[in-house]
C-alpha cells in the first residue's frame, strides 16, 4: 500500500490527486459527506480521506460498522491517505511505502490557522477544542514520522511542497520511480498549480526565532534532500526534548475538553469534522 502522509494543509490531498491519476486505487472519496460544500474553497480538486485517515489499526480495520477487513496483500496497489499520527499507530505490515509531504512551517501556520477559522464557525464556543500554535503543531508532527521511520524503519521518501511546485514533472517521477510503477504523464498532469492558496506569508510566527530556525533548517533539508545527519538529528532531539512539557499539557488540555463535551446536553450539534 502507498500512504500519503504529512501534516495537515501540506499537500496530502493532492499527492492523492496525483496517484489517482498515476493508476493507484485510492481509499476515500473526493468530497465525502458535505465536504464539497462545507470545505470545497480549501481544496476545489478533493480531499480523498476514510476512516482510515486515523491510521490502520484495530479501530479502522476491521470497519467498526461493516465488519469488513483487508489485508496487506490485498491493497498493494492502493494509495491512502493518513495523517502522521494515523501512521505513527499503523500496523507496519500496511507501510509499504510511506510518502510524506511537508510544508514550510510559516505556510503551514497561516493555511491552518484559516482551516481553524472555518471550521470554528460552525462549533459553538464551548465546542472549540484547544490548541498548540500551528507552528508547533508542524513541528510536532513532522518529529514524529521522522522518529517512527528511524525506529520502524519502513520505505519512505520526504518531499517538500515547495519542490512539488516548482517542478511537477522532476517530483512526480521521483516520487514513481521510488515506487516503482505509475503513469508518469497523467500523473504530472494532475498538479494543478494554480490552486496554491497560499504562498508564505510575510512578517513574524508564534514561535522563537531559536525555534524557527531550527523548524527552517529542517524543512531545507528535505526540500533540498540532504540527509539527516547525526549531528544535525542531535539537535532536533535536543529541541525536542523541550517541547516535550509543551506537548504533555496540550494532552492534558484535550483530555479535559473532550471530558467537558461528553457533559454537555445532548441537544448540541457536533460540528463537522474539518478536513485537511
């Protein structure tokens, strides 16, 4: 199976765009629910997001309402998206190749902040959860399948958003010829440049600027695909480490939020799950 990974608003959905039309099977709708309606400005070719999107694991496969389950012979031709924490719980036996996609951080905090924006409107106040600064958000996912890929050790490649841009043909055919098979022309044909619906902003970020460039440098060196040198994963254990009291209390914080939300009356409309 080919996973898609990445954070949110990096470029997941597109990757998913480009395998579909490479000839991989994709798990996932388009516009499933009311997305196309609710969420269709963000990304007018399609999302492609399952259940699965939570990783592929006990609680997603078998489907927890169907009964049906697959396995890992039986999607090899299959491309899935997954978010980084999904991949982090997968069973190692579905990834076999793991695609991530990372956007520059400051982009990455304007678009999701937006994200936030919309899907705020349709949640009452009490209903909005709280939430990392996007910037470490970003970080702290991006850690993660850097780590669960040193630790797991299956196929994956890294591809910044920004290279996939700038030149579609040059990233497609990486990105197939990694995997090994794919309609390269249809496949470069599927970008759509133009839908870019943010370049990087200007002016300042929610983090330090020790922090951000240290965020910088590692999106350099996957944009620029250098390898990750002892010296240099060093020193994002080291900023790590730091984070990590950070990253406890916002656990804390949502545990709390999701425990105040199982109280409220049963009158209360749950908002729609945003995609990203």
């Amino acid at each position: 199976m080919i996973v898609v990974t990445g954070t949110k608003r990096s470029g997941t959905s597109m990757w998913m765009q480009i395998l579909n039309a490479a000839g991989f099977t994709p798990f996932g709708e388009a516009f499933p629910l009311r997305w196309k309606e609710n969420f269709g400005e963000l990304n007018p070719e399609g999302f492609y997001e399952s259940l699965l999107r939570n990783g592929i694991y006990y609680a997603t496969n078998p489907h927890p309402q169907t009964g049906q389950y697959f396995l890992p012979e039986q999607v090899e031709k299959h491309a899935v998206k997954v978010f980084i924490p999904g991949v982090v719980r997968t069973e190692r036996a579905y990834l076999g190749r793991v695609l991530t996609t990372v956007r520059q951080f400051r982009e990455y905090e304007a678009s999701a902040n937006r994200l936030y924006a919309i899907e705020d409107k349709k949640r009452l106040p009490e209903e909005i959860p709280p939430r990392l600064p996007s910037a470490l958000e970003w970080w702290r996912d991006n850690f993660a399948i850097i780590r669960d890929v040193g630790v797991r050790g299956y196929p994956a490649h890294f591809q910044s958003y920004d290279s996939l841009l700038k030149d579609p043909e040059k990233a497609v055919r990486a990105v197939l010829s990694w995997i090994g098979e794919g309609d390269v022309k249809e496949a470069v044909a599927a970008v759509k440049t133009e839908l870019r619906t943010f370049e990087r902003p200007e002016g300042g970020t929610a983090i330090s600027d020790e922090y951000a460039e240290v965020f910088d440098d590692l999106y350099d060196h996957i944009d620029q695909q250098k390898a990750l040198e002892p010296s240099f994963l060093k020193k994002l254990n080291a900023i790590q480490v730091r984070l990590a009291p950070v990253f406890a209390e916002q656990i804390r914080a949502m545990d709390a939020h999701l425990r105040s939300q199982g109280r409220l009356a049963s009158g209360v409309t749950a908002a729609v799950t945003a995609p990203a």
